[in-house]
C-alpha cells in the first residue's frame, strides 16, 4: 500500500545553554507555554498546536483505517472475556459488608453495601456510571465509607489531569455534607472516630505540596503539615490497629512518617524518624508495639524491626526479621494475632504468616510463574486474610485464609464468559543472559502448538522503573494476540524490584542503561531460542517504559517489527530540566538532577530517547498520549514523532494518537479503555504482517 503523507511538524529551532552544554530542539514549541491552564481546562490549549495534534490524530486513523474491522474484533474479543455483571467478594467491615459490582453495559461501578452475611437489602452508596454520565472522562481514586458507617466520601477526576474533588455523603439522608473539596490529589483518609477527614491539596504545578484536615461533615480547612520539598510526595492513612493517622512524605529513595494520636486528631503531627537520604522505611502499630519495614543499615531487600516507644525512632528500633539478600521484603499487613508479610524470591511472590508467639509459616504455590497478592480489609481483628492468586494462564482466584487453621477458602474464580481453557496454553520462564552476566527472567504466554521455530510473532513487553515488578499475572487482553498464535513475553528486567531491591537499585541513575541492555538481552535470547527471529518482534511499554521503547528502538531498530509506546517519557532531558512540571524533582532520585550535576546531564543526554534520535532505518512506531496527562505530558510523544518523522532513513509509518479528552491512563471507563488497546495491537498484527508495505 503507499501511505499518506504524513503532517510535517514545523521546525522552530531552539538553543539551550545549560552547565556548559548547548543543545538545540526544533519542536519545543509544541510545549504550550499554559500547560498549566491546559490540564484544567483542554480548550485553552494553543491553537497552532491544537491543529497539529488532530492532523495527527486525522493521519494516524486514516493510515490504519484498515484495521478498524480487525479493532472492532479484538475489542468484542476482550469485552467478551469480561463479566460484565461482575463484583467483588464484600469486604466486611461490623454490621455491614461492602463491594462494588457493575451493571451489564456499565463503563464504571457502583459502590454498595448490605447487612453483613445477607445477600439482600443492598445501600447503593455511589454510582459512578450516574456521575459520569455526560462527561467525556470521569475516574474515581480513593472511595470509603466512614468508620462509622454513617459517611461515604469519594474523590473524582473529571479531566484526567489528576486534580481530584472530594465529596461527602451522609448515608441516612443521601445528601452531600459541606463544600466540595477542589484540587485535591486523589487520597484521603477519615479519622478514626469518623470526625474528620485528612486530604492533600495540589499545587499550580499539580504537586502535592499540603496536608488539610477538615470536619467530615463540612467546615474549614486547617492546614496539618506543609511539605518544603518540591521533591517530596505525600500520603495519607491510618494504622491498621486504628491507633494513629499517618502522613506519608517520600520519594524513591527517602521516606518520612509523621505520627497523630488517633485519640487526638486535632493535635500537631509528630516525626516517627526523620528522614535520611537513602533511607526508606514503612510502619504499622500492632497493637502493642510498632512494626517497621525499612532498608536502613544496607538491608537492600529490607528488614523487619520492631519499637515498643510511642514515637518510634531509630534509636529504640530492634531488628525483628532479619535481612536475607535475594527475598525481597515487599511489605507487610497486621492483624490482632498475626503479621503476614509479603516476600519476592526470584521473580516470585509469597506470603510469610507470624503469629505473635513468632511461630510463622508460608503460603505459596506451586506454578512456574504467578502471582500473589494480598488485599486491604477494614477489621483488625480478625484471623482471615484475603489474598489473590493468578498466573498467565490461570484467572484470579480471590481466596480468604484463615490465619490461624491454615484453612484457604476460594471466594472468587474470574469468570470469562466467553470462555477459557488454561489445558490450551502453557507459561514459562526463561532466563537471559545480560551483557554484563546477570540472568534477567522472562515470561512466555503461548498456546501449546505454537511452534518454537523463529515463525510465530512475539510481544515483547518491558517497563523496568521506579521499582515496579512486573507480575506475571493473567489478562483478558493478552488472549488475543495468543489465541493468533503469538508468544507474550514479558522482561523482567532491570530497574524493575522483580529480583529484589538490588534489582531496581542495580537499573537507576547512573545503571539506568542496564534497563535498556537487559531488554535487548531478552530480544535476543528469545531469538536463540528459536521462539522469535529478528523483525517479527512487537516491542511494547508505557510511560516510564515508553522511554524504554524510544532507547532500544535508537539502540537496536532492526530487531523489532513494530514499537508501541504507550505515553512514553522520552523527552527525558528537557522534562528533568523543567522545574515547573510535577514530577521533575520528585525524580531527581530516579534518574539524576541535570540542572547542577554535568554527570547527570551527560547520562541522561547519552540515552534520552528524543535527543539521540539520528539517521537510522527506524521499525514502524505508534506513540499515543493524553492531552491532559500530568505525567508525561502531551509534547513528550508529539516531539519525539516529529523528529522521528525528520530523521529516519526509512520508509516505516511513525504515527501519533493523542486522546484529547483523557490523560496519563487512557479513557476510564472499562470498555473505552479496551477500544485503545485493541488499537495498539491492530497496530501490532497491521505492522508485523507486513501489511504498510502492501504485503
């Protein structure tokens, strides 16, 4: 077929001078100077850009306007795998159990409850598909109901640029209590005697910056605790004995906790530790004594110690479990007679029960790759935990286990209505060899004919950021790309904790471009293995594992087949350069601070995605993004595309979606969602068919 020609992108050159470095961009003007007007309010963006990004929009559809049959099918294909009557198992929390269920045909939930153990006389207490209803983006973050049962307050983005409004509800009259809350980020916490509520206001550059209490039931705002950093986050909680209100202040390297007696919530919050560069640590009171997860004195996969003092300083922490390189601590839930843990071994999860004699025990599974996860609940005491399993082949399986008899009971089983054999597919673990010596674990999802001769196409997925594992857990979406006889791989690669913390440690700042090796690493070992061969992979990732994609498809173009990147950080450089947007100095840890280190700026420049962007046969790339994404921001991917465009030697498509109504997440219904998926991997069978080139 012969493409369309694509919009070419005006080339407005500017000059950067920093730390005795100059660089130049050609399309820095698509940066709208009123970013910040424009997450709030989309209409504000700069016409001239606004025209660029629907040429954009308009190429990209007709350029795969072929597909839409192909879309519409993987899209039924996938909403066909969801219940679409669905709920949870209900939490019980006293006299009432609590659950969100869809209506059939509903983009969002409803969130409800009823008397405990019965199965009738349900309380809707919001209906987010109501709320929604004639807002082209509605997301609900936090949703809970009062201590008391009497309150139920919600915090929702109607933009997607992630400034929340909180509102309460009295469940006896069904009425909002109080003004909303604006600006809010989407946390928030009651208090233990239901009498207030604890939220966290963003700032012009959308940064959680403040700490505001406020009586539940309406009133004014009295600010708790202010954070100095600019590179800070902030969190709100309570402990899980109900003991204290806890405030969270962290990055990626450094935690801080302050402490408010939950029996006086009005009181000034005080520092459990203060914080030390490096030093990360997470706490629970358990009754009589405090628990604390941290990695201080080099515990890189983390320690368990104990404090029985009020404010549990460093000084009176004991150690409790000790640090074991390779099992990864990932954190922990208290209950009135037992302490479960969560641990990683090699790229597996398990749960680790103790009891308060120290006697413990391990709950685990036997499958070459799954994954497990604890779920919150509301009681303390009580001996049942509820946790989910699932595997690549294997549905969630929702289990409630009593702590004390050992006893597991299945609660739920995902139901995929239009059905699903796992005897039809098979998972596995590979192990790549990096170029440095370390075994870098993949996991493979294919059908059990799918031949191991190089001729099935592969998905190589990849994040490899900020410490985030990916799980090898089961997707309704993946299916169908498997059920055509491709092989889902996924790169459990560096930068990432699924080895442990040493793992994410081994992956930043100045180890960064072991993500990026680790990943090609995995590329090739697939290819030795004869279950890919070079050009017949689909390299994809998001965000942070967009910028992924952008540096492999610099690296190594020829090995891919097609690039999907989803949101993708690449203008890494420009945006650690920019005070003014949200996430730069919260991510000074992460990736280092060009603007007063020239090591740091040279690092970066070595790898950044859109500065290394040169004259190379680039593979064919769609890069999507959301107009009102305060995370990686809509420029990011409409610069990177431009000079794509610009550069490349080949004659590859390099398209753009932009979806101007939604930010970092996508759409947020849950059948919106899958339209954008199923365009990725049309994207994806389009590209790896060979089908741009009339084949």
């Amino acid at each position: 077929m012969t493409l369309p020609k694509p919009p070419a992108a005006d080339r407005r050159q500017s000059r950067i001078e920093q730390l005795g470095r100059v660089r130049t961009d050609d399309y820095a003007w698509l940066k709208d100077d009123n970013w910040q007007e424009v997450l709030r309010d989309p209409k504000a963006l700069r016409a001239d850009i606004r025209e660029h990004l629907d040429a954009e929009n308009a190429y990209t559809q007709e350029v795969l306007g072929g597909t839409e049959a192909l879309q519409a099918s993987l899209f039924a294909e996938m909403k066909g795998r969801i219940k679409e009557d669905d709920s949870s198992v209900p939490a019980p929390d006293g006299p009432f159990d609590y659950y969100v269920r869809y209506a059939i045909g509903a983009e969002h939930p409803i969130h409800a409850r009823r008397p405990r153990g019965h199965d009738d006389g349900e309380e809707v207490l919001l209906d987010e598909d109501a709320a929604a209803k004639g807002k082209a983006y509605y997301q609900v973050g936090a949703a809970s109901h009062s201590p008391d049962h009497a309150l139920f307050a919600w915090a929702a983005d109607e933009q997607g640029s992630e400034y929340y409004t909180i509102r309460v509800k009295d469940l006896a009259t069904g009425q909002e209590v109080g003004a909303p809350i604006e600006s809010a980020y989407g946390d928030f916490a009651f208090s233990p005697d239901s009498q207030w509520i604890f939220w966290i206001w963003r700032d012009e550059n959308a940064r959680p910056a403040k700490v505001f209490r406020r009586a539940a039931r309406g009133g004014d705002d009295a600010l708790v605790y202010e954070e100095a950093d600019d590179g800070m986050f902030l969190g709100v909680g309570c402990a899980s004995d109900d003991s204290h209100i806890l405030i969270h202040v962290g990055n990626q390297e450094t935690t801080e906790i302050l402490l408010i007696p939950a029996g006086d919530p009005t009181s000034a919050p005080v520092i459990a530790e203060p914080r030390r560069v490096g030093v990360k640590y997470s706490l629970d009171h358990w009754t009589d004594r405090w628990v604390i997860r941290t990695n201080d004195d080099g515990a890189v996969d983390f320690k368990l110690c104990v404090s029985e003092a009020a404010i549990p300083a460093k000084a009176a922490w004991r150690d409790w479990i000790a640090h074991c390189p390779g099992h990864y601590i990932t954190g922990f839930a208290a209950y009135a007679g037992h302490l479960v843990r969560a641990e990683r071994v090699n790229a597996l999860d398990r749960l680790v029960v103790m009891a308060r004699d120290g006697s413990e025990h391990v709950v685990d599974f036997d499958e070459e790759a799954y994954a497990l996860n604890l779920e919150g609940g509301y009681e303390y005491a009580t001996t049942l935990s509820r946790f989910v399993y699932q595997s690549p082949t294997t549905p969630r399986q929702t289990f409630d286990y009593d702590l004390a008899s050992r006893v597991r009971t299945l609660r739920k089983t995902q139901e995929i209505p239009s059905g699903h054999d796992p005897a039809r597919y098979v998972a596995r673990r590979l192990q790549a060899r990096a170029p440095d010596g370390e075994m870098v674990p993949i996991t493979l999802l294919m059908l059990k004919d799918t031949p191991q001769d190089g001729s099935a196409p592969v998905l190589l997925y990849g994040y490899g950021s900020y410490g985030h594992a990916m799980d090898p857990s089961f997707s309704i979406r993946n299916l169908s790309l498997v059920d055509r006889g491709w092989i889902w791989a996924t790169a459990h690669i560096r930068g990432g904790s699924d080895k442990g913390w040493g793992w994410f440690l081994d992956g930043r700042k100045d180890r960064k471009p072991n993500t990026f090796t680790d990943f090609i690493a995995c590329a090739e070992h697939l290819i030795g293995e004869g279950y890919a061969s070079k050009g017949k992979i689909a390299a994809y990732g998001g965000s942070a594992g967009g910028m992924l994609m952008g540096a492999v498809a610099n690296l190594r173009p020829e090995l891919w087949g097609a690039i999907i990147a989803a949101v993708p950080f690449v203008d890494v450089l420009n945006t650690m350069s920019d005070t003014s947007l949200p996430l730069t100095p919260p991510e000074w840890p992460e990736w280092g601070n060009p603007i007063e280190d020239p090591a740091a700026y040279d690092l970066i420049e070595s790898y950044s995605p859109y500065d290394k962007v040169g004259p190379r046969p680039y593979p064919p790339i769609l890069a999507t993004g959301g107009l009102s994404d305060p995370r990686v921001t809509y420029w990011e991917p409409a610069k990177w595309v431009a000079k794509l465009r610009d550069q490349t030697t080949g004659d590859a498509p390099i398209l753009l979606k932009i979806n101007m109504e939604a930010g970092h997440g996508g759409a947020s219904g849950r059948f919106d969602f899958l339209k954008e998926i199923a365009l990725d991997y049309a994207f994806a069978l389009w590209a790896l068919e060979g089908q741009w080139r009339g084949e």
